[in-house]
C-alpha cells in the first residue's frame, strides 16, 4: 500500500468505528425505553390489572443508568475508553437476554437493573471518545445527540411492531443481537487505545477553583432537572399519546408510529442546537431553548387530538434540544483527562435523582392524570431557567504551545454572567 493511501484508511476506520459510537447511543436509548413502551403487554402476562403498577420495577434501570455512570466514567479515564465500550456492547447484549428470560416482575426488575449497569457506560465514555479529537464539537454531540434520539424513536416504532407479532420477550431480543454484533465490529474496526486519557499531557489551563464550582453546580442542576424532564416523557409518551390521541387513533402499532414520527422530527433539533452551539454564545442559546419549555408543557396540559399532537412534537423538540448543552459546557471548561470522571459525575447525580421520575410516573399520574404531570414539567423547567442563568461566560484558555481541537476558537472573556 503506498503511503499516501494510509491516511484514507485510517480515515476510512475512523469514520467507521465513529459511526459504531453513535450507532452505540442509538442502542442505549433504545434499550432503557423497550420496558416503557411495552409495558402494557408486559403487565398482562404477569397479571397485573394496570401498567401503573408494573411501572415502578423499572426504577432499578435508571438508578444504575445513573450511579453506575461514575464508575464507568472512572474506569473509562484510568484503564481506557476502548475496552470499556466493547464492554458496553457485550455486556449490554447479554443483560438483554436476561430481560427476555424473566417470568416475574422481580426477575425482570433485577435483569434490568443489570441491563442498567451496562447503559451507564455509553455517555461518560462514548461521547468523551467521540469529541476528543473534534474541531466542531457541538456539531458532534448533535449528530450524537440526532442518533441517541432516533434510538428512542426506534423504541417506539419497533417496540410496538414487535410486540404486536412476535412478543414482548422478542423486543428485547433484537436488541441485544444488534449490541453484540457492533461489539464484534467494533473491536475490529477501532484502533488500540494507547495511554489512557489520565495520563496524557494537559491540553488547556485550568479555570479558577471559584468559577469552576460555579460550572460544576450549574451542570449539575441543569443536568438533574433535563433528565427529569427527558425521563418523565419518554417513559410516559407511550400512555400519554395512547389517552390524549384516543378519540382519533387506537390501535397500538399506529400509536407507535405516531410516538416514531414525534420522537424523529423532535431528534433533528439536536443537530440544529449543536450547529448553533458553535456558532452562537452558549448561555443566550441554552436560555431560548430551555424558556420555550414552560408554555409548550402548560399548552399541552390542555390539548387532545391533533392540537396535542403538534404540541407534543414542538415540546419534545425542546426537551431533546436541551440535552447537547450539558456535553458542549464540558468540553468548553474541562480538559479531555477527566471528561469522563466529570461526565460521568454529572450522570451519578442527575439520573439517580431522576430515576425518581420512573418510580412517581405510574402512582403520579394514577393519582392527578397527565395534565397534572404537565404542569409539573413547567415547573421543572422554570427551575432549569433559574440555573441557566447563572452559567458563567469565561471559558477555558489554552495554554501556549498546547492546541486541543475540541475545544471552541474563542477569544478569552473574563466577564461574568
């Protein structure tokens, strides 16, 4: 081969095993919504009267999605990102299988408890993996953020197919064959790490210790307070489009579609916001999206029918156009050494305490309805707006001689928000 044939292979692989990551985030999201969407079949062949009561066995997922992200991100950073995600597909893969075995809701509590444990790797290390060498980094984390979103919208579209002709045991199934098919390409087709990403050399100056608490409490809220948001509607759209839609559609695999086709157009706002994000000032930006939140959420407490439906879209889009700001203000204030440590810090916290929104959706909306779930959603969201304006402008300044292509061409600003 000659030489000048080399750089287009490596490309080439590159493109490929980039591709498998995000393909990866489409698999996550997938997975932890199977149980959501088909809750109501699951829920008769365990015997139980309602899908409320079934719902709350699905805590377990989410809380290790969310604690066990800081281990992830621990292992990722100190024995490598590589080795970490091919643990990711395998693992994910089996845990699956386990899910489709079980014959009582304690067996599939504990299965997808597991099946959690391995999710919580995907976003402290595959996102990290995938920005450390970008120089569009919010156009990055929207084409992941575009292929997490579809995952969702695969959840509902291919959830509901296949449980109407094959089962619900069988929507777990596709799934993990899918994970350890990408496991088997991926450890081909990605090159050995190297030195893990704690040891490599610093690549931009540090914030002061005052300002990066500031950061650091500013990502926590907004990440805990989206993840609410993010579990309460992905894991309720299902009922919720099955109550508001009822005098218009009933059957289940065209409710599906209708859930497919909200989740895809509301995905595309991701590529739109991470596009922007490289454009425009984060903290004006974050602030449009996340106001918008409040009035779609009280409009949409209100609304049955197609009204709804257009609602639905519009607050969905904003609710997914939220979500690449968190990875966009790591990357612009932490160093590519301890992303995953920080990220999968940020996860520990926001979705153990978001995990509460799977266990209090059921009994919640069995107790007020969804109008009432709404209007609780506008609430959360004004708090997301109190902490988005509390984000500091001042990025992090690269060192002479030190050059990190993740991070934004900006000119230093020393003014505070």
């Amino acid at each position: 081969m000659s030489a000048s044939a080399v750089p287009a292979v490596v490309h080439e692989r590159r493109a490929a095993w980039e591709l498998l990551l995000n393909v990866a985030h489409a698999i996550d999201h997938w997975v932890l919504l199977i149980f959501a969407t088909a809750v109501s079949s699951i829920a008769v062949d365990f015997g139980f009267a309602r899908w409320e009561d079934l719902m709350p066995y699905a805590t377990g997922a989410f809380f290790a999605f969310g604690l066990g992200s800081l281990p992830a991100g621990r292992l990722g950073d100190t024995w490598g990102r590589r080795p970490m995600m091919l643990t990711f597909f395998f693992g994910l893969g089996a845990s699956l299988l386990l899910v489709a075995l079980a014959q009582g809701p304690w067996q599939i509590a504990a299965a997808l408890t597991l099946m959690g444990v391995f999710s919580a790797i995907y976003h402290p290390v595959g996102i990290p993996m995938l920005l450390r060498d970008t120089a569009r980094p919010g156009r990055t984390i929207g084409i992941n953020g575009l292929a997490g979103n579809l995952g969702i919208a695969l959840a509902a579209l291919l959830t509901g197919l296949i449980v109407k002709y094959a089962g619900w045991r069988a929507a777990f199934v596709a799934p993990a064959l899918v994970s350890i098919a990408c496991g088997v390409l991926f450890a081909r087709l990605s090159p050995p790490e190297g030195e893990p990403p704690t040891r490599r050399k610093a690549a931009a100056a540090a914030l002061p210790a005052s300002l990066l608490l500031r950061v650091v409490a500013v990502i926590t809220v907004i990440a805990t307070t989206s993840a609410l948001l993010f579990n309460f509607t992905t894991n309720g759209n299902t009922e919720l489009l099955r109550e508001r839609m009822s005098a218009v559609v009933t059957d289940p695999a065209a409710l599906g579609v209708l859930l497919a086709l909200v989740y895809a157009i509301a995905s595309f706002a991701q590529l739109l916001v991470g596009t922007l994000i490289d454009r425009v000032p984060i903290k004006r930006l974050l602030l449009s999206i996340v106001a918008l939140q409040v009035p779609l959420f009280l409009l949409a407490a209100q609304a049955h029918g197609w009204p709804f439906f257009v609602l639905i879209v519009l607050f969905m889009g904003v609710v997914f156009g939220a979500i690449p700001f968190i990875d966009a203000i790591i990357v612009r204030f932490v160093d590519d050494r301890i992303r995953s440590q920080v990220t999968g810090a940020r996860l520990a916290i926001s979705f153990s305490i978001s995990s509460a929104a799977v266990y209090l959706l059921g009994p919640m909306v069995k107790a007020s309805g969804f109008g009432f779930l709404l209007v609780t959603m506008a609430g959360i969201a004004v708090v997301t707006l109190a902490a988005a304006a509390w984000l500091p402008v001042t990025a992090r300044q690269q060192p002479r001689g030190v050059s990190e292509t993740a991070a934004p061409a900006r000119r230093p600003d020393r003014r505070r928000a």
